[in-house]
DNA sequence: CAATTCACG
DNA sequence: ACGTACGTGAATTGA
C-alpha cells in the first residue's frame, strides 16, 4: 500500500511562526520557533498518516503565472519578518536531513505542484493526504484525495476534507471552492472578488446557481444592490476565480521514488536537531524500519551527513590483564579521561570501564579490571593530585570512582564546567552535544548505544570502547577552543580558581554526606500522619464525600462546582487551587482551611519524610546530595538526590524536618553560617547608591531604613505593614522590578505598587541609574556580567514581544546580583575549605544553600570555628559595603539557626 | 510526560 | 493592551 501525504511548506512554518510563541533558538541565537512548530506538527501527521512518500513543497520566488494575470496578485502582503526568513534555510536543512523530499519551482506555488501531483495520485488511485492551513486546496480533494486543513491558529489539530466533508461543511463540491473564492475573494492574496460579497453571500449564490459563470449568465434574477454589485464586478469575479484556480499541469521532473519514506535517518537528522537545540525532539524521531527500509537509504538527493563510522578508525585498545604493564607507562601521556557510566545520580551509577586517551591513543580499561593487581598504577595515577587529568564532568567521574572503591584527584580542565562559563544557558548536556555545538563530526548517541529505559543493556567491550574513543577524541578536540574561549572572555581566574577547585570541594562534601536520623524522621511522621488522617476526614465530612484532595480536579470540582466557592483563577486544564486561591477563599467556606492545613502536612509527608527515609543509607545513617554546579543560568549550585537546599524552615512543622540532621560523630555540633542580606549588598556595591551604602556601612536594618526613606517617616514611625512594604519593595528591586510584580506579592493595586517604585527610585537614584544602565548594558552586549566576570547571554533583550522583552530586562537585572552573591559563597567556600587544610582542622563543611554553609564541627574546634567561618565568609570578596555572616549552632540543624 | 503545586534562597 | 516577580527540585495526578 503506498499513501503520499504532501505538504505545504510555506503555509505550515507561517502558521508554526505565529502559533510557537515561545522564544525558541540556536546557541547563536537565531530563532527557531516556526522550525520546531512545524517539526511537532510534522512528527504528528508522520505518526497518524503513517505514509509511505512525502513531499514538501514550497513557493519558489515572488513572482508566479499568476502576476501575469493579475499585477495586483499577493499586493499588500507583509514583508515575511526577518525572524522567520532566517528560518526557511534551517528548515530545508532540516527536512532534508530527515530524508523528506522537497521541491520548489520557480513560476509555480507550493499549491499547484501539490494539485499537480494530486492529480497523478488520483489517476493511478493513490491514496494521498494535503497539508496546509488555507482553505484553496479543498478544491483538489477528491476520492483519493484528502486535505487536512489545519485547525484555528498554530499548529494544533487538523481537520480532514474529503468531498463528504466539504459537501456538509459547506454543501459545495471540491471545484465549487473554486467559485466561492471568485465571489467572496481572498484578503491575503490580493484577490478581489466581488466586493460586499462574503461567505454567507456567495455561500447562497452557488447554492442557487451553482458557479460564477451561471450566476453572471442570470444577473437579471437578482435583484437590488447584490444584482447591482454582481454586475459592477463580472470581471473580477472572473479573474479571481482564474487566480484561485490550482494549476494540475505543472512539469514536474519528480520520479514516484524519489518521495518514498521509510523512516527518518537518525545518524544524519540527531545532528540537525541538536544545532537546533530541538533536544526534547530526538527521542521523539523514530528509526527508521531496518528491514523494508532498505531502499529507501538511497535518496540520491540527501547530502551524505558525516557519519562517526566514516571517519578513520582510532587506534583503540582493550586493556587486559598481560597488557597493563605496557600501559602504565602510557599513563603520563594521557590527557583526558572519560568513564562510560550508567545512571543519574552519581552515587548510585554503575561504572562499566575508563577511556584514558592521550597522542593518538585510546585504551579501554573495563572496570573489572582495575581490581587485579596489575592495575595498581593505574589506580595511583587516578588518586595522584600531581597527575593532571581533563575531561567532561569530572566531578561525577570522581563521585562514582568513589562509590566503587577507587580514589580520584588531579582534575585540570573539566569540559563541561567550561561549556557552562561560556554559555550557562548551554542546552548541551553532554558530550555529543557538545560537540555539535562545536563543529565537530557527530557522535552516536549514548542511547543508540546502550538502549534507553528498560532497554538499557552495556553493549560488548569493544563497542563500549570504540564509542567511549570517539567521545574522547571530541573532548580533546573541544579543550583547545575553551581555553580560548575562556582567555577571550576573560574567564580563566573565574574558571581555574574558582570553578575547578570547587568541583573537588563539592564532591569531598558529597562524599561526606550529612547524618540524618530516621527515627527522628519516622516519628515525626507518624504525628503528621495522624493529623493528616484527621483533616482528610475533616474534608470528606464537609464535602459530603470522598475524593483525592492531592488531585486539583477533583478538588477544583468539589470546591467550584459541589460547594459552589467562586472560582478565582484558571489554570490551562481547568480551576487553579494554589494557595493564594485558597487563602482568598477561606473566609468563604470551613474546608478551605483544612485543605490548607492538609496540603502543608501531605507535602512534609510525602516530600522531606517519606522522600528523606528513602535517601538515607542504612549503614551509615547518612544522606550524600549531589550538586549540580553547571546548570543554573545565574552561577549558583542546585541540588538533588535528595535536593537539600529546601528543607523547610519557614513554617515552626516543617522546621522540625531540621532536627534530624545532626553530627556524624558523637559530641559534634553542627555550626550554620549564612550571609546577611547578600543579595541587597551585593546590590549597594553594584550601584553604588549612596544611601542603600550608607545603610550597609551603618549595619541599619535595611526593611526599616527603606521605609523610612519611602514613607519618609522616623525610625520610630515605622510600623510592621511598612516594613513589611518596603521588604517586599526590596526583594522587587532584586528580581528586577515589575508594578505589576509588586501589587500581586503585596496584594495592592497597580497603580499603588507603581507609587512605591516611584518613591523607592526618588531615594535610591543609585539603584535607579543601575537598572537603567544594567538594561541598556544588556542591549548593547547581549549579555550581562557578575563581578567575577560569569556572564549570561539575553537574546530577547531584543524581542518585539513584550512579554519576552520584559522577562530579559528583569533578568539582566537580577543576574548579575543573584550570580555575584553565588560568587561570592562559592568563592568563601574555597577560602574556607583551604583554611581547614591549613590549619588541619577536622571540622568539615557539609552543605551549601546558597547563603548558608553548614559545617560538622568537634568540641575542640567549636570556639575556633564560630569566628573563622564567618571571618573568611565576610572576607571571600571586598565590597564597597562590609559582607556579613551571622553564625549559630547546636546539637542538630534545627537549633543551628 | 506535562501540568500543578509547594518547599527553599 | 500586552502579562511576571528571580533562581531551583520533588511529589502527585492523569493522560
């Protein structure tokens, strides 16, 4: 059975241009939102048509047969925006790499070349499919013929017309489309029509008459300004309905072979999709049919990609146990190294073996291996701190040699932290990516080798080895252009002073993890449980009912359609339950309030006790995070496995999560320390505004100053409801401020919200110019810079789109205060972590949150480390405005507060 | 797998 | 008129 499904190009990326609104794009920043519109779409219709030849077509030039009817044909349109010219090439590059044809021909539309197409299709009965958004192509369906015309705007559904529908839909045959278009006309291309005549109108002419020619033959049956009208564009009507004719004799030099399809090519599409950042879409390609897609490999117009089994061979070596003597006096020469690893977190991830490549060599150490005795060089080259070592995500690396039994030190150059200083908003988020993102031949995807899911297998050792190599030679290859990377832009303090030394303190803090008691855990559990019983019954009570409160549908319904509470917001799938809902509505209804109280245990529940329990390892009562220190766009490190940096504090129940944490040894205490206010400080530095330094320089509490300064009132006047303005005015001004921002935290009008900022920039000139300047920086550059020279890039700083604009105006204002604070802890942990080693302290440092380090200290170091970890936090960076660190302590995190 | 919600700084 | 506060991770529901 063969099926062609033909598509009209120019239509599909205009509509995927307008309806993917969100600000997709390359690393350098062309967009990409009509391209992957139009691949999702794509993907859609290859999924439910299942056809077995395609063909794009697209409109070759500006200029057709048509203008020689009509001048005036396609007058009056819109240049295509320059954000979507640039797009027709990558997706051409695109369809091309999927091994889908695509034709264009100068003089013709994308539309006659369907309609003649469709006509040789229909002829040999061919069942054939017609993509497009404009209604014109009806008139081609047919019994073999079907349109499906797009739905609405964007890309979503489509609708499929064949005669049956059209006949229903409008109760006109498919050649009588052609009629309806003289009569009503089209706005988009030019074509007149009859004026005054619309749907409705020439809807019911045809009806009566058929076609344009037998109507213009019975003008006199007409009465009144439509006869009028008719009679006044005879003419026009004719001629339009010229124009809105497909032409079906278009010489096409196409052979029927050249549109098969049997699957996309992966090897050349993966590549395209990565450059294209359309890394969600990968795994949605689907491979192409081994067997019976055999012939269709030789489409003679794809351009051959460069596929990783064309390249030269590398000189690849399986180490065995007779061969590690020879190898270990390679081990000197070796300049990266890489680890084929399996799993996400990197204290649970099996390790199958080491790539150690250096000069033109590549050996493949399996892990088993490196337990035999012959191994032992092997094993102190990895631990030698001496014996530098480069290579991509060294700090995983180092974790899961460590969970396997084997000591790693010496990181020189790690790869991905520097793809993260060049561009932290990098999508690549590994090695293959990387390399697409430089140039590089392409790589075979982890998972085309291993399987993803439960088809993951290890393959045999030379194919493990033979794609460990060529990740190798990539990483080799990519170093070089970092390191000039990171000298142009003036990063390589940044990177090797900073980045790199703290890789190996983080992993150290990892490795030590942080004692966590699960009894203390479980029997705070055990009270939530049975509070969380007794709301749930609360509820079902008041609802007359049981349902699962955790689902906000059937909450939505119980509370808006069964009890009747005024809906305040909607969500895409239906009533927004939040909290801020809940809170406007609690006046209304008893139960809100229950499912406040219920929503605030279950989450304690089922998050920070069931979810902690589970991290914590038995033998050594102790959970090991891990931080991922190249993914934040802003500098600061995230955490996961479990995530630590939210354990709650906010609320008095939650806060008691806290008390579990505890020392690992008995007779420690767990010291917290965290920076005061570093982000405003950061801030005052930045902007140099004279006041917000001066309060900073007299300690003052900064809420109460800023309402003094705005309220203009005394220290003495200031009342909890203006501090508490003027707080969130602060926390504003750090997000980057919105009016719009404000009255929605505050709870107050816009205008009112606009008021505060008004009167917060009359006193804070400084922080006014810096916003200003920040933005205009951020315009002029493309990007905006923290005081340690971490820069992030913000392309729709340039945007037309409001919206988008706006998100980039307030994060140029937000990064480089937000990143210059994760400067600075970050630099604070280094100083600190050196401190330690100096002086040979066995205090160690546990966990960072951002402004917090929290330590395990001994007895003996107590005294000591209650002012050497704040002295070396205050003193991390010098700013125009002193640092400040506030330390506390106690027998677990809960009293270190 | 997307959407919703909520925990933290 | 437009429509969000900045930065994260995890659990749950319901396709």
């Amino acid at each position: 059975m063969t099926k062609l499904m033909m598509i009209d190009g120019n239509n599909l990326i205009y509509r995927a241009f307008y309806g993917i609104t969100a600000p997709l794009q390359t690393a350098d920043g062309r967009p990409t939102n009509a391209v992957y519109g139009f691949m999702l779409m794509l993907l859609r219709l290859l999924q439910d048509e299942k056809p077995t030849h395609i063909l794009v077509t697209f409109d070759a030039g500006k200029v057709t047969f048509r203008h020689e009817t009509f001048s005036e044909y396609k007058a009056g349109r819109q240049k295509t925006p320059p954000e979507l010219s640039t797009q027709f090439p990558l997706l051409k590059e695109l369809i091309e790499a999927l091994g889908i044809k695509q034709y264009e021909l100068a003089n013709y539309e994308a539309d006659d070349i369907m309609g003649t197409l469709a006509r040789l299709a229909d002829e040999q009965e061919c069942e054939t499919i017609i993509v497009s958004g404009d209604q014109d192509v009806l008139q081609l369906a047919s019994a073999h013929v079907r349109i499906n015309l797009l739905k609405g705007k964007g890309v979503g559904d489509v609708l499929p017309h064949g005669p049956e529908q059209i006949m229903e839909r409008f109760g006109l045959t498919p050649l009588q489309i052609i009629d309806l278009k003289g009569l009503m006309g089209d706005s988009s291309d030019n074509i007149p029509g009859v004026p005054g005549v619309g749907e409705k109108t020439a809807l019911k002419l045809l009806h009566e008459y058929g076609s344009v020619e037998n109507l213009l033959e019975n003008t006199d049956k007409l009465k009144g300004k439509l006869k009028e009208r008719i009679e006044d564009n005879k003419e026009s009507a004719l001629l339009s309905k010229k124009l809105a004719t497909i032409f079906r004799e278009v010489p096409l030099p196409l052979e029927w072979d050249e549109l098969a399809y049997g699957g996309a090519d992966r090897e050349a599409a993966v590549p395209v999709l990565r450059q294209l950042q359309f890394n969600s879409l990968i795994e949605k390609i689907p491979y192409a049919d081994g067997e019976d897609g055999a012939e269709t490999d030789e489409d003679p117009f794809a351009e051959p990609a460069p596929k990783a089994a064309d390249r030269p061979p590398l000189d690849v070596r399986i180490a065995d146990e007779d061969t590690l003597g020879e190898l270990a006096e390679f081990l000197p020469r070796v300049s990266v190294i890489h680890a084929e690893t399996h799993g996400d977190n990197p204290h649970h991830a099996e390790l199958v073996g080491l790539m150690l490549h250096g000069e033109e060599r590549y050996d493949y150490v399996p892990f088993e291996l490196l337990k035999s005795p012959q191994a032992a060089p092997i094993l102190e080259w990895l631990e030698d701190p001496e014996a530098p070592k480069n290579g991509y995500d060294l700090h995983r690396l180092d974790l899961v040699l460590h969970w396997h039994g084997i000591a790693f030190a010496g990181a020189a150059f790690d790869s991905q932290l520097a793809a993260y200083l060049i561009d932290p908003t990098e999508t690549a988020t590994n090695v293959s990516g990387l390399a697409v993102k430089y140039e590089l031949p392409a790589l075979t995807e982890d998972d085309e080798v291993y399987g993803r899911g439960a088809k993951f297998a290890w393959p045999e050792a030379e194919t493990l080895a033979a794609h460990s190599a060529r990740k190798a030679e990539a990483i080799e290859a990519i170093i070089p252009k970092q390191r000039e990377l990171l000298e142009r832009f003036e990063m390589n303090r940044l990177f090797f002073e900073l980045e790199m030394p703290l890789s190996r303190i983080l992993a150290d803090m990892e490795k030590q993890g942080i004692a966590v008691n699960p009894e203390d855990l479980e029997k705070l559990g055990g009270e939530f449980e049975i509070e969380i019983k007794r709301l749930q019954s609360e509820i079902y009570a008041h609802a007359g009912m049981e349902f699962n409160i955790n689902s906000t549908r059937q909450l939505g319904e119980i509370l808006f359609d069964k009890l009747g509470l005024p809906a305040k917001k909607k969500t895409k799938t239906g009533y927004s339950t939040d909290a801020k809902v809940l809170e406007e509505l609690a006046p209304q209804h008893e139960i809100v309030q229950i499912i406040l109280q219920y929503r605030q245990l279950a989450k304690l529940q089922s998050t920070y006790i069931e979810g902690l329990l589970k991290e914590i390892r038995p033998e050594t009562r102790k959970v090991h995070t891990y931080y991922r220190q190249a993914l934040t766009a802003t500098g600061r490190l995230s955490s996961q496995y479990p995530n630590l940096q939210n354990i709650p504090i906010r609320l008095e129940e939650g806060r008691k999560i806290r008390k579990a944490f505890v020392p690992s040894e008995p007779g420690w205490t767990i010291l917290a320390a965290d920076y005061s206010q570093i982000e405003l400080r950061v801030l005052a530095h930045i902007s140099d505004d004279a006041g917000l330094k001066d309060a900073f320089l007299h300690d003052m509490d900064i809420h109460t100053k800023t309402a003094m300064d705005v309220f203009g009132v005394t220290r003495e006047e200031v009342d909890s409801n203006m501090r508490r303005s003027a707080k969130a005015v602060n926390f504003g001004i750090v997000y980057g401020i919105s009016d719009y921002g404000l009255s929605q935290n505050l709870g107050i009008t816009r205008a009112e919200a606009a008021n505060f900022i008004e009167q917060y920039f009359a006193v804070f000139q400084g922080v006014q110019q810096y916003m200003h300047d920040i933005v205009e920086e951020a315009k002029k550059d493309g990007f905006v810079k923290t005081m340690l020279e971490r820069r992030r890039y913000l392309p729709e700083i340039h945007a037309k789109n409001f919206a988008l604009r706006s998100f980039a105006e307030r994060t140029a204002m937000n990064t480089p205060i937000q990143g210059t604070a994760a400067d600075i802890i970050k630099l604070a942990m280094v100083q600190v972590d050196a401190v330690l080693n100096e002086r040979g302290l066995k205090s160690r440092m546990l966990l960072q949150v951002h402004d917090e380090l929290v330590f395990e200290v001994p007895e003996d170091e107590l005294e000591l480390m209650k002012t050497l970890v704040p002295e070396t936090m205050e003193g991390a960076l010098k700013l125009s405005v002193p640092l400040k660190a506030d330390v506390s302590f106690g027998a677990n995190w809960y009293e270190a507060k």
